[in-house]
C-alpha cells in the first residue's frame, strides 16, 4: 500500500504530464484491484479459518485487515477528491469534458439515447430479484447498477440488477458537431460515463415500471488462484480448472459503492456478498477509475510524457538488417554484451536474439524459459519456427504466473503443437528465472551462447519496464544454463554452478556470505560497502544480516521499488543503512546487487529479489557480471539512481516515505538521464559512422 501510495502521489504531482496523471490514477486503481483479490482475500480466509498466529509485527490477520481498512480509506478519498476537483477541470481547460449526463443538452441527449438504443441495449441483461429470481451472481470487478422498479398497477417495489458491460467503451464519446464550442472550436473530446447512459435510459430495460432509483456499485472477489500440484496428474488440466473456478469468482471482499446508497440498499448488498461495514468502500464521485487507462489513447502528446524509441547498443548499431545472424554472434563471441531497457531496444536485442538463432542454420538448439509473454508474441512464434527449422527447442512454460495462467496455457499448447518440447516447471516451485540457451556450431565447435536477464520476455512490458540483460558466450555460463535447463526438464539434483547463484539451491547462502564478507573486512578495520537494487525486501534473515552488517560499520545503500520491511536509520541498529524508492513513468524492474569486496569488486544480476518466495520457494538465476566495463555501467547507474533528486522517496526510520526535493539544487532525475544517455551515445555512434 506504501508503494501503491507513492504511484498515487504522481497523479497529484502537478510536474506529472496531465494524462500521465490519469493513467497513474488508473494503475493506483488496478493495483488495488490485485491487492484486494490476492492479498486481502488471503488475509480474509485466514480470519475465516481462525488462524491467530502473529507476523512479524506482532499482527494477527484481523489486525491486518484493520490496519489495511484504516491506512486506505484517506488514500482512496484522496484519490477521488483529486480527480473530480483538481483533475477534471484541468481537462476541461485543455478541451476535454467529462461530463455528467445531467448536464447535458436536449440535442446531445437525443444522440445518447439513440446510441443507447443502437448500441448498448441490445447487450444489456437486467435481472429481477423476487421469490422466484434468486439474487444474481454479481462477478469479479464488475461495475453494476443497483436499480428499484415500482409496479404501478400493485404499487410494489422490486430490485433488480443491471451490469455495465465490459465490450463496450467505458466512457461514450459524443461526436464533434455535439461537441460545445469553446473560444470557437468544438471541445477536444466530449463525453460521459456508460454507467450513466444506461441510467438515464432505464424504462427501456424495464418498460411499464416507475424507475424509482439506481446506483452504482463494484465488487472485488478473490482471485488467487491454488492449485494442489501434488495431486495433480496433469498440471496444465489442472490450472485449466482453477481458472474455471476463479472465473466463476471466490467470495467477495471489497464493495464500493456512491456514497448516497441509501442504508437499506447497502445493507441488502452487504448481506447478498456476505460483506461486513470495513469491506465497504464509499466513492464520492465515479467507480473503477482504472478505465481512466483509455484517455493515455487521445492523441495529445502534449499532454503526455515526451515520446520515447528506445536505441540500439553501440556495439549491435553496425549491423545493417535482419539477416546478420553471423555478425549478432560474432559481436557476443568478443565481449559480453550489455542491454538496459527500455533505454536499449528490447526487440532489436533479445528478441533478434532468439529471432535469428531461429533462422540461423548453424543453430542446433534453443532453451529458455517463459515466465510472462505478450498475447502476440514474437518470441513464442520464433521458437515455432525453430522447431519447424529442425531445431531442438525446449522451453519451460511457467502456469503458475499469476494472472498470466490462460495465456500461457495458449502458448504452452501452441508450442507443443509445433513439436517444442514443453514442460512446466518443477513440483513447489515456481519457475522465475529469465534464462535463454542458445547452443550453436561454429566452424569445428560447438558453442554456447546464453542470455540472463531481470525481466520477462515480453516486448510490451519491455517498453515500460526497466530491466537488465547479458548476452554472453562465456563457457562457464554456458555450462551452468545447460546443468540448470537440465534441473528444469529432467531428474537432477545439481548442488553447485561454476558462476550462478541459483534459488533454491545456492542463491540464499551465497548472498549471506558476501553480506558476511563485508562484515568482516570492516570488523578487521577495513572498508565495507553494499549497493543493492530490487523490487522488494522482506525476507527476515537477509533484513538480520543487514542490520548485522550495518553495526558492523558496512555502508549500504538500498533502491527497493516496492514492499521494504527494513528500516534504516535506526540508531544502533541500522545508523549505516540508506533506502530510497523510485517511481516514475517506467516500472523499476531490474535487480542489481554490487559488494566493494576490498575493491575486487563484485556485480550480479538476476531476477531475485530478496523475499522469502525468491530464495526458497522460486527457481531464479543470478549471473555475476565479470566484464570492467559493464561493471562500471551498472556502477554508474546505481550511482544516479541513488543521487535522484526528482522521483526518488527516501524512507524513514518509522517507515514514512519522504520524496526528495530539488529545492536549489539542479533537478536529477535518473531515468530521463538515461535517456539522455542513451540519446547521446545514438548521436556519437552515428557520428562515427
């Protein structure tokens, strides 16, 4: 929620372009939405089942619940006291009106109701609740219309049920001859909410019948999604099944509804959901404000963040087309290569990758693993073609990836149909590792060509997401994907890698012993030095190795995007310990971890962080980077994340985060500094040429 807050507060920033502003609204509301159905209703079926242990707050789940209920409740206000009076007259000066519908004129109403008629009625299913119309199943994240007819002839009031339909556009746009003229020219864009279309036109669903009131309301249920892999004999049917059973929707956890519901409404709702007071939600203003997502469609770029195309890697920007699968591993056979996206082009380096070791013939097999994909993968359909090339491909499909489970069914299937041998991961243990193997015949050689990387292999998420890459034809690493693959798809008990820190295997003592390292130089009058960065920190006995290692005298610094449950700045405990937080218009992804090591220092990265679930319960990889002028690209980039004055939030020994601020100092801020950067090595590589 801490994280969620600070995504939030870009939406209030004025510096924030005004449509980044909604689609920040937008991802605080969608991060909700996962928070409510995986970790509230987490929290909720442990109160159902009695469970009274405490965490490590000293919290049982009832306390949680309560705390969570007392901390969101202001930031929900907030958010929506912010858009309806902050934000929605700051587009209405910029020419976009989202209006209300009774605001609207006799003309403009008349095209809505023909738009109602044409094109909303037809999908519209009201339904009746009477003794012979049991109350509706209402679904997950659904937003509805809680209507009260009156029969006129018998005078008796019924309640029925109307849901807003998701195949329709959230907001009804109102062509530009309807569109109010300001200063002499038609408004931007024009238009209202469908909830309130429907509303206004209700005699229709319910002719006959006096219309008494309507209001909205949304639902949230549990959606997490678990499945008994012990007991099942086929995973993938397995997670077919649950995915069935998460549709039709868990309990429900959360309502919001206007805050107007009159009592007698709500408590109907509450007792149908089997809700109680704390899980419901009031909204002043309109529900389920993630459709705020579509105005980022607008074409206003003014209004936006400057646009960016993320540019080749000095070292790639000499080959000419797609056919230069030769010269793409011939440049990795002279050094590591290095990619930071999204400031380095995702497709024009991993996915050519994988690509072109598809087409190229000298190619004898590819291996990787599959965490989170698009819908239209580029890379899913490489590896097709690489089997129909005669290739052996072996990808791991993980099912398990939250919310990702359906698509990677579809993919799982698709390969396997083209002859791909597909497996699903190990029993307990989810597969996050981001891994490519690439095994090839140079000359009178096999060679071994790897790419370890942060993020998923997806080209969507790629231009949003920072993440790091090393594309390398080390043998060592080599050789450890190829025991690590054979982990994932056979029988292996493989204890040690020459390089990898592997989860579960390795990755937890060796991450504790270089901690230790750092203890010991400074506990023998030397200098200690850890630089770590990553999505979240809470695993209990890294957070005591910290705090060792901080008494000790060891400098850390910590950039931890998301949940940090350390607290630095404790005197006595964690004096030497700095956290800061960055959110910006990219989703900080990546992990890097630097230990000075009495200056033989050491880079790694991976996709772990340092929670419980990464260490123990994932198969994750992280590679050390040996390359000293890749080191000395990660050790800048640590170094200007760290001095970011402008979205960077430093947390508090008693847990509050609090954003740097320029004041006199001249505005940092790290990732349009990399894009400068990567600009500018664009602008010298091409001034070589």
């Amino acid at each position: 929620m801490e994280f969620n807050d600070r995504v939030l507060h870009e939406a209030l920033d004025s510096r924030t372009p005004l449509l980044e502003r909604l689609k920040f609204l937008a991802i605080f509301s969608s991060n909700l939405d996962e928070f409510f159905m995986v970790r509230v209703a987490g929290l909720k079926q442990q109160v159902e089942a009695g469970v009274t242990s405490l965490t490590a707050d000293g919290r049982t789940p009832g306390d949680q619940l309560d705390g969570i209920n007392h901390r969101l409740l202001p930031m929900v206000k907030e958010q929506h006291e912010h858009f309806e009076q902050i934000l929605r007259p700051l587009l209405a000066k910029q020419g976009i009106y989202l209006l209300e519908y009774m605001d609207l004129n006799s003309e403009q109403r008349t095209y809505l109701q023909n738009y109602f008629e044409e094109q909303i009625f037809p999908v519209l299913t009201p339904l009746a609740v009477d003794p012979s119309h049991p109350f509706p199943y209402i679904s997950n994240l659904s937003l509805n219309l809680a209507v009260v007819v009156k029969d006129p002839e018998q005078g008796e009031e019924f309640f029925a049920r109307v849901k807003v339909p998701k195949v329709l556009p959230r907001f009804v746009a109102l062509p530009e001859p309807l569109r109010e003229r300001q200063k002499g020219k038609p408004a931007l864009w024009m238009g209202v909410p469908l909830e309130q279309v429907i509303a206004h036109n209700l005699e229709f669903l319910f002719p006959g019948m006096n219309i008494q009131e309507y209001h909205p309301f949304r639902i949230t249920r549990n959606a997490d999604l678990a499945v008994e892999e012990d007991e099942a004999d086929d995973l993938l049917l397995a997670i077919e099944e649950g995915l069935r059973k998460r549709r039709l929707g868990g309990s429900a956890v959360r309502m919001e509804i206007h805050a107007t519901v009159p009592e007698t409404l709500r408590e109907t709702l509450m007792r149908e959901m089997g809700l109680e007071d704390s899980d419901v939600y009031e909204i002043d203003g309109l529900l389920g404000l993630g459709d705020l997502m579509s105005f980022m469609g607008l074409p206003l770029p003014e209004l936006k963040d400057t646009h960016w195309t993320p540019v080749m890697p000095v070292e790639l920007r000499s080959l000419s087309g797609e056919d230069d699968g030769e010269d793409f591993f011939s440049i990795i056979r002279q050094r590591d290569l290095f990619v930071h996206h999204p400031y380095h082009s995702f497709s024009g380096t991993v996915q050519r990758f994988i690509t072109q070791a598809a087409d190229d013939p000298n190619v004898l097999a590819i291996k990787m693993t599959l965490y989170r994909t698009s819908g239209d993968s580029p890379i899913v359909k490489a590896l097709i073609k690489a089997a129909e090339n005669g290739k052996q491909v072996a990808v791991l499909v993980e099912l398990k990836a939250r919310f990702d489970e359906e698509n990677n069914i579809l993919w799982a299937r698709k390969l396997e149909q083209a002859g791909v041998h597909v497996v699903y991961g190990i029993i307990k243990l989810k597969t996050h590792t981001k891994i490519v193997l690439v095994v090839r015949q140079d000359e009178k050689r096999i060679r071994r060509y790897v790419h370890i990387g942060t993020g998923n292999y997806n080209p969507k998420t790629a231009r949003i997401y920072t993440d790091l890459g090393l594309l390398s034809c080390r043998e060592d690493l080599g050789a450890d994907l190829t025991d690590l693959f054979n982990f994932l798809t056979g029988y292996s008990r493989q204890r040690s890698y020459r390089k990898l820190l592997v989860a579960p295997v390795n990755l937890r003592d060796r991450m504790t012993t270089m901690i230790q390292r750092e203890i010991e130089h400074c506990r023998q009058g030397n200098t200690g030095r850890i630089v770590a960065k990553m999505n979240s920190l809470v695993d209990p006995k890294i957070i005591a190795t910290l705090y060792e290692a901080s008494q000790a005298g060891v400098q850390i610094d910590l950039i931890v995007r998301g949940i940090c449950c350390l607290r630095p700045g404790v005197v006595g405990v964690s004096d030497n310990i700095r956290v800061i937080s960055i959110v910006g218009r990219f989703l900080e992804h990546s992990r890097i971890y630097y230990f000075y090591n009495q200056g033989d220092e050491e880079v790694y990265i991976g996709s772990a962080d340092w929670m419980r679930r990464n260490l123990d319960r994932r198969v994750e990889a992280i590679t050390p980077i040996e390359d000293p002028e890749i080191i000395k690209d990660l050790q800048e980039i640590l170094a200007i994340m760290m001095a970011d004055n402008r979205q960077a939030w430093e947390l508090q020994p008693d847990g509050r985060y609090v954003q740097r601020q320029p004041e006199d100092a001249k505005e940092q801020c790290a990732q349009k500094i990399f894009m400068e950067m990567a600009k500018d090595s664009a602008k010298e590589a091409a001034g070589m040429a």
